[in-house]
C-alpha cells in the first residue's frame, strides 16, 4: 500500500476500505505525483537527498531532469521498468520488463552512467551485467522489493545445508533464483551450479535445470515457481513448500519422505501485489463483461493463474494487450501503474485492473522524480550519488548464474 494521490481532476471517492483519500487508487486515472514533502510516505523513504528537491513540483523536476539528460547526452543512459510512475517512465531511454533491462543493461558499454528507475535487485542485476567503467545508480535506494527480502541469504544457505544433510550431497539439486532476488542468492545459483530466471523465461530455465538435476530448490516467489512447475506437468504435490519460518533443522516444516518425492522444492515467498489478485475478481470480471479476456502476471496464486486466459511477464501483458482487436475488453492483473498506461495507449479497447483497490508497487513507487533530478543533477557536478555497487567476490558467481540465463534464447 502506498500513500498514492489519485490522478482524476475531481476529489476522489471516499473509499469504505481506506478512510484516507491519499490511499485510494482508480486503475483508469493514473496517479498524479505529488512533491516529496507532501508524499506521505517521504517519511520512511531515503531522506538524504538536498532539501530543494523536497518542494519542487512535478513540472520543475521535469524541466530539470529533461535539461540534465541534454547536457548528459550519450554518458547517460535511462533504464524504466513498466511498473514506473508515468512522470519517470517519460525519460526512459529503455523501458522493459526485468529480463529485457538486464539485457539493456549488458548491451549499453557506451554509458558511463546507468540511471535505473526500478528495485534495487533489477540495478544489482545491471552492475552485475554492465562493464567495469560504467555506474549504475538507483535514484532511491531505499526502492527495494518485499518479495525478494523473504529470501535472507543465511536462510538460503541453512536450507541448502540441511537438504544436503538429508539427501547426503546436494549434486543432484539445482538453484533456481527468481531475479527478484539479492546479488549474493545470484552469486550462490552461480557457485552451485544454478541459474537465474525472469517471469519470461522460468519454463526455459526450469527445463534446463531439469536437463541437470533430478530437483529443482526455487526461490523466493513459491507462485511462479508453481505455475512453471505445473505448466511442465509437475504434480503440485511434487512440488513441496519450503517455510522459511520454521527453526532451522525442521527441513522447512516438511517431512523427510514428502521431500524425498519433490521434484521442486518452492521456498515460501510471494509478492505482496500480486497475491492480492483472486479467482472472486476474475469472476466479477467476467460477471460484468461476458467477453473479457483476463491477463495475469505468473506472481499471482496458483488459481489466479488457472482461471485467467493468459499469464506473463510485464511484457507479454503489454503485448497481449497491444495485439487484442479494436473493442477488446481486458482485465489486467498486475500492477496498477503498468494497467492505467496500457488503457491509456489503446483508448479503443477497455482495459481495466482485476482490482479495484490495488495500489501500486509501493517500493518501485518510491522513484519519485525528485530523486531522479537530483541524481542526475548531482551527475551535472560530477558526482555519482546512489550508486549500486555490487562486492567483486559476489559479482563474479551472479554473473555466472544471469550469463547463464542470458544464453537461454
Ligand atoms: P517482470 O520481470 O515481469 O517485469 O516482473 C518483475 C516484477 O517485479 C513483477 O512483480
Ligand atoms: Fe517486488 Fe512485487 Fe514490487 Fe515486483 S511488484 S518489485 S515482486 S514487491
């Protein structure tokens, strides 16, 4: 949930569920950004960024990113992700899904600087990929993701230790780690002869991984494991969750013989946006519109997913959306700033979020333009602020794991 101003030019509708006006979000209308100081959320952001910012609206922040970026020329080069505010996504040089920004990311030697307005394991991912002479920043860096803090790296490796402990060797098992994880999960993939994946490639990966091992340990999003895992006709009871929770020694809360039959093993992760979408939704949907088309992101529950027509990546929901005929009628599930551009960009088709209260990605809506401007101004007096550095001894086993991923065309 985030402190999200609705963009429609009247008041907005008092909300039953959220008291609060600045906590109501309409998929249809967009969120209008407002100045840091007032962003209720400010408070729990990174607050280290120069006072002048805090104030300025959002038409002398884009007057000042858009004038950066000119003097900066080819020494900057500006990576969004579809889940960006419209007011950052504008500056986009490359907009894309995961996978598709990391490719960006390997493929830009030319930039000195790579401004990443995404989560900080997508920058990870990028100064993993990009060249040694090349920076990558992320303009807030506390613009995390709560899915992949579920995957604490020492709580990976006691996992590790203790399926070694059981099976007697761990050769047999492969490490998948969603990208939606930190650099050292990625480095410890690349070390254990394990790989990373995107929601566009997991089935791709997964065969791979199954050419390799007779097990695959994913993490940390159980559901898109899940939903790869069953889309290769793995019985969901071969594929057993793993509760992080647990004390360690307690095999996750499995039993020895329900591990000893698991071809996956899902650690128990989730997205907290996308495990909000629900089957109740998909039938109003269609309840409402008998010839709607329901899209999800494969982030959503296992029944989500089998009650939608189609699952993807950020990008295939683009493209789905993008390829419907004139007059279609979609229902999206994903995140809301990705749903109101897609019903922008096609006004002869009626897209529209499977929630009605879904708010944004709170963590990739902390990219405020504020701190856009600021980085790239701070570039202007040749500084580099928020750069994401990732420890050489880590970069070398992550970039193993994604180089692997990469080959996978
Ligand atoms: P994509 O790889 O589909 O862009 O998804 C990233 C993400 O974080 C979805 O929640
Ligand atoms: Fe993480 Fe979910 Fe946000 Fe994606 S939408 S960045 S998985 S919290």
């Amino acid at each position: 949930m985030t402190s999200a101003r609705t963009g429609s030019q009247t008041a907005p509708k008092p909300n039953p569920y959220y008291p609060i006006g600045q906590l109501q979000c309409e998929t249809d209308t967009g969120i209008e950004t407002v100045p840091l100081r007032e962003e209720v959320a400010f408070g729990s952001w990174q607050s280290a960024i120069p006072e002048r910012y805090w104030d300025m609206d959002t038409g002398e922040l884009s007057r000042r990113i858009r004038s950066a970026r000119e003097t900066l020329g080819e020494d900057v080069v500006i990576l969004g992700h579809h889940y960006q505010r419209e007011d950052i996504i504008q500056f986009a040089d490359d907009r894309g899904d995961s996978f598709a920004l990391a490719q960006f990311a390997a493929e830009r030697p030319e930039s000195k600087y790579i401004v990443f307005c995404g989560v900080h394991f997508m920058a990870e991912a990028a100064d993993i990929l990009s060249a040694d002479h090349q920076a990558v920043i992320l303009p807030n860096i506390e613009a995390g993701c709560s899915m992949a803090d579920m995957a604490a790296a020492p709580d990976v490796y006691t996992a590790w230790r203790e399926l070694e402990d059981l099976f007697g060797s761990t050769e047999d098992i492969i490490p998948v780690t969603y990208m939606n994880s930190a650099a050292s999960l990625k480095a410890f993939c690349g070390e254990h002869g394990g790989v990373v994946c995107t929601s566009s490639n997991a089935t791709k990966v997964l065969e791979w991984a199954f050419e390799r091992g007779k097990r695959v340990f994913f993490f940390p999003d159980q559901h898109l494991g899940r939903n790869t895992g069953h889309k290769m006709d793995i019985p969901l009871d071969e594929m057993v969750l793993w509760d992080w929770r647990q004390p360690a020694g307690n095999l996750g809360g499995r039993t020895p013989e329900e591990l000893e039959r698991s071809r996956i093993i899902l650690w128990q992760g989730h997205c907290s946006v996308h495990q909000r979408f629900s089957v109740t939704q998909i039938e109003a949907a269609r309840e409402r519109y008998p010839d709607v088309k329901v899209v999800v992101h494969p982030e959503c529950r296992f029944d989500v997913v089998q009650a939608a027509d189609a699952n993807g990546s950020t990008s295939y929901i683009a493209k789905y959306v993008a390829d419907a005929p004139a007059g279609a009628v979609i229902a999206v599930g994903t995140e809301i700033n990705l749903v109101s551009r897609l019903a922008k960009e096609h006004p002869d088709k009626t897209i529209f979020g499977l929630d009605p209260v879904v708010c944004p990605c709170s963590t990739m809506y902390r990219v405020h333009p504020a701190y856009l401007a600021w980085v790239m101004e701070s570039l202007l007096d040749g500084q580099v602020v928020n750069r994401i550095d990732v420890p050489a001894e880590q970069k070398v086993h992550a970039k193993v794991a994604l180089e692997r991923m990469l080959a996978l065309r």
